[in-house]
C-alpha cells in the first residue's frame, strides 16, 4: 500500500511535469521557487510564473506538511483528542493575459491522521472569461474520460459536487463552467457512511485516480492554451476581463472553503493568495448589453449544466 | 425617548447632507441613488459616485428594514425564538483617485427588536494608501473631540476596538491607522455585563453620540480632500495604491464581519460591495524597498499606536 511519503514524492513530481509544460507552451514565462518551511513540519515549494506570453501571473504549488493537529483542525475534522496530521498536494491557479483564455484551478491533496485515518481530495475546474460551449464540452469530456476509467459514478457525482461548490451565492452564478470536485475520497471499508463508500476503492486505487485527475492538468490547458492564447480581441474584452476576476476574487476570499481554512490556520499567505488574479476590477452594478456575448456568458454561468 | 423611525429619518437626513458635501468638495461627481426594497420590509437608498474629480469610486448608503429575524440572525443573536427586527444605518467608503489620499470608511446603525431589545454600533477609519502621521494624528484627534464630548470613555476604549477589527490577521498588518469602532451599545440598565453598563448612557444620549460620529465624516473627509487631492504623484505611488487595495479587498471580503454577514445573509450584494476599490491589484510576495515611503507606511499598520 502507497506510503504518505510516496504520495509526496508523486505530488512533487507532478508539479515539476506540470511547470515544464506550462512553460513549454507559455515559451517565454519561468517559474521561480520559494521553498519555505512550515512551522510544525515539513514545508513547500511555492513556484510562480508571471508576465508570460500567455500567462499572465499563476501558480504551482506543493506543499508536505506535518505537526499536531491545531484547535481550528480538529474542531474541523471533528476530532475528540489531539493528533498527529500529514497533508500533501499540489495547487494550481493560472490567469492568462487574453480574456480569450480560460482561468484554471486545480489541487489535489492527501490527508493522513495518527489516528489512521486517511483520505484525499481534489478538482479541477474551468473558469472562461467568455464562456465558448464547445470548450467547455470539450473540458468536461476529458474530465469524464479521466473518471470513467476508475470508477462509473466519479464523473457525475464530482462534477454535481464541483457545480455545488465552485459557487457565488451573493451572485447566484457559478465560478465557471465547473469541472470536478471531491474531498474526504476515503480507502475501502473506512468510510462512515454507505455513500461514501459507494465512491470508495482501495487507497492504492485511490491514490492512481488523484494522481490522474492531476496528470490530466497539463494536457487540458496547454491545448486550451494553444488553441485561445492568439484569438483578436480589445479593449472591451480586457474589460471585461477584470471585472470576471473581480469576480474570482470575490469567491476565493469570501467563499472558497481552502483559501478560508489557509488562512484562519496561519498557512503561508502569500502561497494561499496566489490564486488571486494580477488585476482586478469592480463597477457598481455593471449590467451586459442584451444579446451580448457578456450576457451570453452570464446565462452559462449556473449548475446542472450537462456538458458532456 | 427617540423612536426608530426617528433615528431612520435622522439617518436619511444625514446621508443627504454628506453626498452634498462630498460633491461641493469633489467638485464634479454626482451621487446618483438606486433606491431599494429589502424582501421582508422597508429597503434603501444607495447614492454612489463613480469617476469624480477627487472620488474615483464611493457611495453613501442608507438603509431601513424590518422583518422576522432569520435563523442566520437569531444565531447571531443568541435568540432563543423568532422575533422581529429593526435595523437602520448609514454606511460610507470613499476610494479616492489620488495615491496621496486615504480610503475613508464611516458607519452608524440601530438595531431593534420587537423583544424590547436595541442597540448602536459604528466606526469610522482611516485607509491611507502612505501613512502621513500629522494626517493620522489630526484624525484621531478629530474623533476624540466628538467622543470627549458625550463620553471620557468613548474614545480609548473604541479607539482600542477599532485596531482589533480593522486588523488583517493574515498579512499581520493593520487596515489603515484605525479610528473608533463600537457595537452592541445599550442603554443604561439595558446591558448583561458591567464592562458594557460603563459604557452606557440613556438611549437619547447615546443616539446623540451616534449622530455626532455621522456628522463628524463630512468635516474629516472634506478637509483631508482639500489638503490632499492636488499632491503630486506617478505611476510609483500609483502602483502602491493599487496593492493598498489588494489589501482592502481581503479585509473586506475575508475577515469583514458587517460585509460577511450581509452576504450571507442574503442582503443586497451591489450596496454591500459598493465599498470595493474600482481596481485592485496583487504581485506575489512583493516587498517595500528598505527606507522608502512603502517602507514605513508598513511599520505603522500596526495596532497600539498611540496617535493622540
């Protein structure tokens, strides 16, 4: 059975594979690395690319951390004594330059207790500045490709889950397109409840579906990159284009249950909030034009959309 | 004794007279309102001022509503059953064109229950994007010459308030040089402890404080706007501004309790988020050259700072 330090060593992998192609495609941006330490154990190699060809300002971060469970951890895991935790994973935000371009996030996450036990988590979601429906089938069916091949129900159950949580409530609109979203994926026979252990396979079965949903990244957006980066637009699309970040801005800071728990739990701040966009933008009550392609985007933005 | 609808129409009165004194000192921008109904009673008036020759982007909200108080808010409140509410304030936030001028925040509510309960609240703080110390000691001084008047109290406990609210645990900086902040302030014989009972005074004398911290806003900002807006500056400080925003930005959206609860609360987004800066911008880990106005600006976001 896989050992947490060689999901580690996976992740880290991952996020070497991933900076390479991003970089490849991008063919001017570099990524830098911050390692730092975290102050119970372990740390992370936060790695940032900015003013790229393509992209404009993203990240792609690992983290292995470990310690004793803090107050916020335990009270949020519902544990009734202190113990020792192991967390690893990759996260991903990219914010291109052309508003033709989709922002992309992506994490997945391996969490261990001392207690025995353990679980992972993870998505991947697409967030168009203009929604283009066959980009966005397109997506999705790769999603459900990668899904369908290690379990039936994973596709419809985690993009439902991504639709439920990748939302503005105070918008009524949904970050994007959606994707996939799960958490608390626990091995065979560890589950609480039968639902969840309709989802379950064994950990090793487990770890090979995260570590695919996370090789699935690089082939997604660089085509995605390929294919949008040289698309003509203007200034009413760059304009556009801030006020859909301010948008990303909103959810990250206000609703995004990671970025919440990062910060109320001293993570590294400046490794959390490189999600955030290079720019962004707010006008009071701004309203589409009928019949525009804003207004187009804004009707596309909502769950239980079946893309696929 | 002054009645709720008293203090709303003291509210109202004092929302017009501050959007005509920001706009005899702006010079060119105009508050244009949207008026608005709350779902479950009474609404708003929402005056904002966009592209002003000082004023890049503000409002100046009032709102009166009323209704059965949600299971959100009987939580917050500790209620053990339903009961109606009534909730009235003015809330105020200036984002300025210039670098050299500081984000201004103001607010002033009443809250009143059909249980007998009532209270204030309020605050008012000082965003500069460069701290200037004469500047924030002359606010501060401003503050405690209206708080001196109604309470010896007022102004050393709610000065203390303020650091604690407007503070961003995550960067461990403060929002700005702080102000006053107060909440739950009851009328005498009104109040479960006595650190609050020290506090009170009858409910006339403490809507008289309350006004007199909503009529303080005008004078401060009017004076701050006629010292400051012609400064001269670049794209440095400009690019300075736009970061202080970032920063204004994850208070508001992150740690903000009134803006958190509005959202959650199913409150009307444009008038919650009118306090969001007109554009905000985020660079990874950047750092303030050693010695330089951004520099210092950092060493004195902290809380504890004496400036009176």
């Amino acid at each position: 059975m896989i050992s947490k330090e060689q999901i580690a060593t996976a992740f880290q992998d991952l996020q070497d594979q991933i900076c390479g192609a991003l970089e490849v495609a991008d063919g001017l941006g570099r990524f830098r690395e911050d390692a730092w330490q975290h102050h119970s154990g372990g740390g992370g190699r936060t790695r940032i690319i900015e003013n790229g060809h393509i992209i404009e300002k993203g990240g792609v971060n690992f983290s292995g951390v470990w310690g004793e469970t803090s107050d916020a951890l335990a009270k949020q895991m519902n544990l009734a004594q202190k113990a020792e935790y192991f967390a690893t994973g990759v996260s991903i935000v990219q914010h291109p330059v052309s508003p033709m371009m989709p922002i992309i996030h992506m994490n997945i996450r391996y969490f261990e207790l001392s207690t025995g036990a353990c679980w992972f988590g993870g998505g991947i979601d697409l967030t168009p500045h203009y929604v283009v429906e066959a980009d966005a089938r397109w997506f999705h069916q790769q999603l459900k490709n990668t899904c369908d091949q290690h379990h039936a129900d994973y596709y419809p159950k985690f993009k439902k889950w991504a639709d439920d949580y990748f939302f503005i409530p105070h918008r009524n609109e949904t970050r994007g397109v959606g994707g996939i979203f799960f958490d608390y994926l626990k091995p065979k026979g560890e589950t609480n409840n039968t639902a969840a252990e309709a989802l379950a396979q064994s950990k090793d079965e487990l770890f090979d579906f995260v570590l695919a949903v996370g090789q699935t990244f690089a082939p997604i957006y660089t085509h995605l990159m390929r294919q949008n980066h040289a698309l003509p637009y203007g200034e009413a699309e760059q304009n556009w284009q801030t006020l859909r970040r301010g948008r990303y801005v909103e959810f990250n800071l206000a609703w995004d249950r990671g970025t919440k728990f990062g910060l109320e739990t001293n993570g590294r701040t400046e490794s959390i909030l490189m999600s955030l966009p290079p720019v962004a933008r707010w006008v009071y009550n701004h309203q589409t034009a009928p019949q525009s392609r804003e207004a187009h985007t804004l009707e596309l933005l909502k769950k239980g959309i079946d893309w696929v």
